[in-house]
DNA sequence: GGTCGAATGGGTCGTACGGCCTATTGAGAT
DNA sequence: ATCTCAATAGGCCGTACGACCCATTCGACC
C-alpha cells in the first residue's frame, strides 16, 4: 500500500514537477494538488491523505495558516524557499509534522513522507525543546491568515509604494486616524514595528498585487 | 529528434521535478541540470543543450549574471517566481528569449521550450514593445544603475526587514547620521520619500537578498 | 439577548524620521 | 595637480509616525 500525499504550492511548475517525480516513486502516491491555503483547504474535505506537503509562501491563505485551521488531520510537512529559524517554529507552533527547505534533496523529501506517514515527528536537532517553548507561550505567530480582509488592502497598498497615512486614507475612503488603527493592529499581528517592515512582511506573505 | 535542455534552479525539489515532468514529455530531453549559476557555466562547458532554462535567483551568481556572460549560445528561458516587470526587461536586456513565471502551467513551460527551440523570441504579450522602447530609451528608472554600492547594502537590510536608523547603523558600522544620508541620497535617486517605498523598490529591483 | 470581533473614529504624547545645509576624507579621473 | 564624487559625520527643524488610551456601530455567532 503505497502512502498518499496532496501537495500545496502556488507554483505551478513546482507543483507538477514534484507531484511527477514523487509519484514515479513505487511507495508514494500523488492524490490531489492545490494552489493556495484555501484551495487545500477544500481539496481536504473531499479526500483524506496521508501526508501533506505544504508551502510556506501562498496567496490567499499561507501554508501556515491552512495547518493552523486544520488541526492536525493529517499529519503536514512544510517546505519553504527561505529556510529561516523563525518559519521553522512557526511551522512547528502550527502543529507541521516536519520542516524542508525546496533545497533539500528529492530523497530526504521522500524520507521525510515516509517517516511522516508511520507516525513520527522530525525536526532537525533540538526543534522540539523550540516547539515545547511555544507550547508555553502559545502567543503571536501566525500572522498572514490572523489578518482582516481590510488590513490586507491596507498592506497591498504599502506594498505597491502608497505609504503616507493620508495617501493611504485617501485611497480607501477612510479617515486618517482609521488608517494608523489598522497598521497598529498589523504590526502587533506580525510582530512587526513600522511600515517598511510591513511592506517587508507584505511581499513575503504574498499580498502584494 | 527531440529537443535537449539544461534546467538551472538552486532549489532541489523544484529542479529535479521540472526535470522529471518534462522529460516524460516525448519532445523533450533533460540532459543537464544546475544549482546555481556558476555551475551552469560548467556544466555548458562540456554539453550544449538546445534550450536553457534558468532561475533568476540563484545563490553565487545569478541567472542574469549567467545569461550575460553565454551571450545567448543556446537561447535561454528565464523563469522567477515574482514576475516583476523589472526583472522581465532585465531577461531580455540579458538576451533571455524568454521569460515565465513559475506559477505558469507545464504545457505553457512546453509551448514556451518548443518555440525557442524553434528560433523564436517569445515574451508575454507586449513585451517585444516594451523591450523596443528600451532600445530607444536605454535608461529609463536606471535610478537602480546610478545607485552606489553602499546604497544598495543599505537598501539589502531595509529589504530584509531592518528598518531603524540605529538598527541599520550598528549593522554597517557607521553613524546613524550617515545612515540618514544615505537614505536621503537614496530617495532622491529613485524620487521616493521614506523607507517603506525604499522596500518596495529594493525587492522590485532585486536589491534583496 | 448577549457577546465578540471588525471597522470606523478620536485624543495625546514622545520620538524617530525626513528635509536642508555644511564639512572632511580619500580614491579615481582628467 | 585639480576635480569630482562616494562615504563619512554633525546640526537644526517640523512633522509624520507609532504607542497607548478609549468610544461607537454593525454583523455574526451562541
């Protein structure tokens, strides 16, 4: 019985070319693919694999925060460009089985689903005294999918260069004051303390355009 | 007699799955592949593919910087995964007779290998227009060319999420004056007012990283 | 019916930010 | 030998920005 996997990611190419190679794989079997969080999300309520395999970066709704709304079902392994400490424990806080950056091999990939699919948890090293952390301080994290429909338009304009508070009022037919209301609750979301870093946090999280 | 290719591509997952999908393409033959751009240079040395295909950012040396110094020998596809405009005129200044962006769908990546394969020049709509308008104005926002090396240091941390005059200051080394000058010296150059568009143009012009 | 969060708006306060001007040093160009 | 310019740094000033308070409205959910 060969494990069954979905895999999640907004590039096309990334998307079919990895869900070809892994299912020319005898012991794995590619069921169902998605091009953002929500997709997979509804993907999910029609078919149950055994692993997911999850981007980081989506639009719409990022790999991180489809983990976050679905519990666990089963189990995840996020993968991701930039392999920075801070997505790892994220993924980890959000409940991911495993963490890959797309650098890794195409065999650790596939050691990584089956050491998912029976049961186990890998993190490189010590992740998991990281993770016990967050269980302590289950704070901020998340961030993308925690964000309002309105708090999105507001980074989508930072992120296409309007960055005054009375450009940004203008824009959406708000007073000024609403306008610094919403970046207050931004950066507190993302962690974040001023509007570069937004804009950073914007392109990143893929709200731009 | 079908058509050979070279795949350029720093993360792993996405080169060998490309690889793998489109080599079950009957057309279609993978005979190289490449993590980054001076291997690209290596591996062109002993094998001459038909088409290249090649990912702007790559650690080492970029996939421009790969192009610029082939002098179009096999024509070359660039793919990204921020389809900026930018970055599409920099391909085709580069001698790229291609640009996709990685969430374009396999066949059109086909489509795309076999027309060069053919001889042909293709870029999304009208881009041959914009790529004729380059030629009649060789600098348009060349506000990136004009900008100094510490310049573009600076811009590289506002881009990577270090906003704060101190902050910046400690990390280059130098005073938070300084740092306020050269922020200023940036602005005017790409006639901009604050650091949130200094973000905005960093990662457009590809500053980041 | 009551609670909660999203979206809107107000006020105040301290400070970081950006505009503007000047100055010194050293490297490269003419 | 002169000149230009990048990189460094200081001062001054006005204001936009971010932090911290709070209030109202409306819809969703229980």
């Amino acid at each position: 019985m060969s494990i069954r996997i979905v895999i999640a990611d907004d590039h096309t190419m990334l998307r079919e070319g990895l869900s070809q190679a892994l299912d020319s794989i005898p012991d794995i079997e590619v069921i169902g693919t998605a091009a953002d969080g929500r997709e997979l999300l509804e993907v999910l309520e029609s078919i149950t694999p055994d692993v997911i395999l999850v981007d980081i970066e989506m639009p719409k709704l990022s790999g991180i925060g489809a983990l976050r709304r679905l519990e666990g079902a089963p189990p995840a392994i996020v993968v991701t460009m930039h392999a920075e400490d801070a997505q790892r424990r994220k993924a980890a806080a959000a409940g991911a089985a495993g963490f890959l950056s797309k650098s890794a091999p195409l065999p650790d990939l596939a050691a990584a689903i089956r050491a998912v699919a029976s049961g186990e948890q890998l993190f490189d090293k010590d992740t998991t005294a990281e993770i016990l952390d967050q269980h302590r301080q289950p704070i901020l994290d998340e961030g993308a999918a925690a964000l309002t429909a309105r708090e999105r338009e507001l980074l989508k304009l930072l992120a296409s260069g309007v960055s005054g508070t009375e450009d940004i009022a203008d824009q959406l037919f708000i007073s000024q004051k609403t306008v610094k209301n919403h970046l207050a609750s931004i950066y507190e979301k993302l962690a974040i303390t001023d509007r570069a870093q937004a804009v950073v946090e914007a392109i990143r999280l893929g709200i731009n355009r």
